[in-house]
C-alpha cells in the first residue's frame, strides 16, 4: 500500500493536469466556468485564475457576473498579486455596489494595498494609497466585521509614516555633529514632527532630540548668541520633562541641562569679572 498510494496520488494528478489543459483550450465557458469554481472551492487559485480570467468578460452583464467578478479578484488575492487583486476589488465595487460581497471586496481592496505597503525607509506612495482606502472604508464600514482588521492596519501604517518622518529628525541631529546647518534642520524637524504627530510613539524622542540639538548649537555659537541658545535648550527640557515627566532619556537630558548649566555659570562669571 505505500508504494501503490503515492502512485494514485500521481494518476490522480496527471489526470487532473489533463481535464485542465484540455479546458483551459477548449472554448466551452460552461465548463471553464464549472471547473475554475472546483479549483477556487479547493484552494487552487492558480489554476482557478487562470480559468477565471479567461471567461470573466463572458459573463459581464450576465447573473453569475457578479460571483465570477469576485471569485477572479479574490484569486489575485489569494495568489497574493495585490497590484490585480487592488484594481479588481475595485471594479467590482463599482459593478456591483449593492453586492453582499461589496463591504467585503471594499476591504480586501483595501487590504491589497496595505500589502504592497513597503519598509518605512522606502518611499511611501503605496502607503499612503492604502492609508485612504483603509480611512475610507472604516469611516464608511464602522459595523463591519472587517472594521477592527481595518483599524489595526491603519495604525500601523501611520506609525510606518510616523518612523520615515522621525528617522528625518534622528538623521538632522546626526549630521548636525559635522555640520552646524544641520542642527537648525534637526530643531525644525523636531518641532515639525511634534506638532503633525501629537500621538506618535516616537514623539518622546523627537522632543529630546530638540534638547539635544539645541544643547550643540548652543555650546558651539559665538558669544553674543549663546546665552540666547543656551536658554532655549533649557525651555526644550522643561517641556520635555512637563509632557514627559519619567522620560526613559531623562539621564541624557539631564547630563545636557548640567552642561548648560555650566556655560551659563561660566558666562555669568565673564560678565562679573568684565565689570
């Protein structure tokens, strides 16, 4: 028996190749329809779409147009070609709006272009297409099923643009250290990112990064300038420690305020002494 039931398995298999390719020529549509629907119920979406493309612009107009329409979108899918499965979704909410498949093809739409959403540090186009259709479909869907599933996927693609923006901050403050222009460009970044993101995790961060960069602008301006700069460094750690009263950068913020701290004693000192 075990010699004899892996070679069914390939009988079985090699007959079923057969009925396909001869379908798939073949141009009888009531048997590429019957067949695509076997593949589909069993989880063969390749072979599924393949047959499902073939026949689809048959039954336009037609009373099984609207199951053929969805089960070709949901194949792209499954197939995970989110770019055809997106466009398809699409065309067949416009078909068929009053479908009982419409909220569901809206959100798999929906969901298409959450997939082709890239890393943060790429560009970000796709996510936002799938940010809209995602708002879009919860604001229109808030009884849905599917609306939990869309909510989720919309905070996370928020929080994706929210890391592409805050690496902008992160980069300014870095090159600041070699490039004095830069710190100004990581302090209005900061404040930038801040004010767009009021409910960003990486808000905590962006504010000490202000600190930050403030504190080497400060420490490397000419004099006239300083006690001005120093002073503001100061104003950002107060309301860092005011929206932020456990910051888990308080250590690194505090070791700043004491350097600036010192420069203004030593200013001070100056300021006595030249009187």
């Amino acid at each position: 028996m075990r010699r004899v039931f892996p070679l069914l398995l390939i009988a079985i298999a090699l007959q079923s190749c057969s009925e396909y390719q001869k379908v798939l020529k073949h141009d009888d549509v009531k048997a590429k329809y019957d067949l695509a629907e076997t593949y589909y119920e069993a989880g063969d979406f390749k072979r599924a779409n393949r047959l499902l493309e073939q026949i689809a612009p048959k039954y336009v107009g037609k009373p099984q147009g609207e199951r053929v329409m969805f089960f070709l979108s949901n194949s792209y899918f499954k197939r995970e070609d989110y770019n055809m499965a997106g466009y398809q979704f699409e065309r067949f909410v416009k078909s068929y709006p009053k479908s009982d498949k419409a909220i569901e093809a809206n959100f798999l739409g929906a969901k298409s272009f959450y997939e082709l959403s890239p890393e943060y540090s790429l560009d970000q186009t796709d996510t936002d297409k799938a940010l809209l259709k995602l708002q879009n479909f919860i604001n229109t869907n808030p009884d849905s099923e599917y609306f939990a599933e869309a909510n989720a996927m919309a905070q996370e693609l928020t929080t994706k643009k929210e890391e592409k923006a805050f690496e902008i901050v992160k980069q300014y403050n870095k090159l600041g250290r070699f490039n004095y222009d830069m710190l100004k460009s990581a302090v209005a970044a900061s404040d930038n990112f801040v004010s767009d993101n009021p409910g960003s995790p990486f808000r905590e961060e962006a504010m000490y990064i202000k600190v930050d960069a403030l504190t080497h602008m400060a420490v490397n301006s000419f004099e006239q300038v300083k006690e001005e700069r120093l002073k503001n460094a100061k104003t950002a750690h107060v309301a860092l420690k005011k929206q932020f009263p456990d910051s888990k950068f308080d250590k690194q913020a505090t070791d700043l305020i004491e350097k600036i701290d010192k420069e203004l004693q030593r200013m001070q000192a100056q300021n006595v002494e030249s009187k």
